[in-house]
C-alpha cells in the first residue's frame, strides 16, 4: 500500500466528511489505484473537479498515487495559477445541458434564458449516461452517484433546493450571461423558437389575445406559440433578477 496525503479545497470540502475538511489528511491507496478513483471514493466526483496537484505539479486524472504523495485537489476557478497544468477535459466549445428528473424547474428556467436544455420527468440516470457518452452534455443534478458515472465528461453538482438559486449557480459556474438569448427556446418541448406573423396562428389565439398582441414566436418542435402578455413579462423580470450581479459572489 502506498501512503499519500490529501488536501481538498473551497467547495470540494462539501463533499467530504466533517473531520476531513480544510486540512490535510492521509490515507492508505492500493497501489493500482489513480488519483480519480480516489478522489471520487473520498466521496468528490471528477467533473467538480478542475486541477490537481501531486507534489506541486499538475497531473491528470489518470495518476497511480505513489509513497509519499501530497496531492490537493482544486474546483473550477480556483484563484491559483498553476504551471504547465495538465487539462483533465476538453474545454467546452457550446453550453448544452441535461437536467436529471428532479431538475425540471431549472431546465425551464435554461430553456427561458435560450440554453439548449434536455429534459423530460421520466428521465432515467442511465439514459443521462447514454447522452453524454455521445455528446457532450453538461449534467445538472444533485446526486453525485450520477456524476461519478465515467460516461459523464462535464457535470455541475447543483447545491441549492430553490430553482431561482440554481439558475443562478450554473451561470456563475459557467459564465453564462454573455451567451443568454432568452426567449429563444420552447419552455416545454426545448425547440427553438421563430417569429410568425400574426394572420398564421390567428385562429389558434383567444380572442383577448387576437385584439391586444400583434407580435408572435412560434416553436419550431410542438408549434406552441407565445406571445408579451402578462406571463411573457413576469417570465422576463424573473429572468433579469436571477441575472443581476451579486456582492457575494
């Protein structure tokens, strides 16, 4: 067996056992074992994970631990500048997101914001797998398990209970707000959305709706269509609060 000490940092100490937060700890690691099997068997799964050390150089998550490695492990956007570091992943070139099944009011608010978000109730963890090890999808979920599976490249591991916070989580964790386009995407189905004149979908308004509004979006996947009435404008002050910049970020 070989001996290595472990230090993990800022929210990484989430994860882990109260004893073993903010300090360094050692543990005893099988010889074959790699640095991301033992990550995640402290309880951190890789995609939380953005940089680690081992004696102050940078490696991949592919290491075999050796006697006497001090290894820390750090999340993304961690203040520290490390030398020739070793990428654990590509960087993502486009934000499509895969919500799991108890993530659907944040998948609608994506979806309001214009971020491709796939999502349905039934969803199983399995199918979430399937769909990253073709594409590259990011998971949001609150159940780490899911986040371990090796399929799952990118992965956000969502801490609030409250949609409104979660939102606001993965645009932080991401930087979304420059990429936003809200109302560009159906709320239900996660097609886009195109504008249509008003003599096409005339018959399918209400009556109210026929006489007040003059401007229309249409899905292209389940043809729903939406129009500024008063749920267009509540959706729109929701999204701009959520967006705002906050002061303990």
């Amino acid at each position: 067996m070989n001996n290595a000490t472990f230090r993990f940092y800022a929210r990484l100490n989430n994860f882990l056992p109260p004893a073993r937060r903010q300090r360094s700890f050692t543990l005893s690691c099988n010889p074959n074992s790699t640095v991301k099997h033992m990550i995640e068997a402290l309880g951190v799964p890789h995609p939380e994970v953005e940089f680690i050390l081992v004696n102050g150089k940078s490696v991949g998550f592919d290491y075999l631990i050796q006697q006497d490695d001090r290894i820390a492990v750090y999340p993304p956007f961690y203040r520290l500048e490390v030398e020739d570091a070793v990428p654990l992943r590509d960087r993502l070139t486009a934000f499509r997101f895969i919500a799991d099944a108890h993530m659907g009011a944040l998948a609608r608010l994506l979806r309001l914001a214009g971020f491709d978000t796939l999502y349905y109730p039934a969803i199983h963890d399995n199918e979430i797998a399937n769909y990253c090890a073709r594409e590259p999808y990011i998971v949001l979920t609150r159940d780490r398990e899911l986040l371990k599976r090796s399929q799952i490249v990118y992965g956000c591991y969502v801490r609030s209970n409250k949609p409104e916070a979660q939102l606001r989580e993965v645009f932080e964790r991401y930087n979304l707000a420059d990429h936003a386009a809200p109302f560009s995407r159906c709320l239900v189905c996660n097609d886009t959305l195109h504008s249509v004149d008003k003599s096409v979908v005339l018959d399918s308004l209400p009556p109210l709706v026929r006489e007040r509004h003059d401007y229309f979006l249409k899905c292209s996947g389940c043809d729903r269509v939406y129009w500024e009435g008063t749920h267009w404008e509540n959706l729109q002050a929701q999204l701009k609060s959520l967006l705002k910049p906050t002061s303990d970020t």
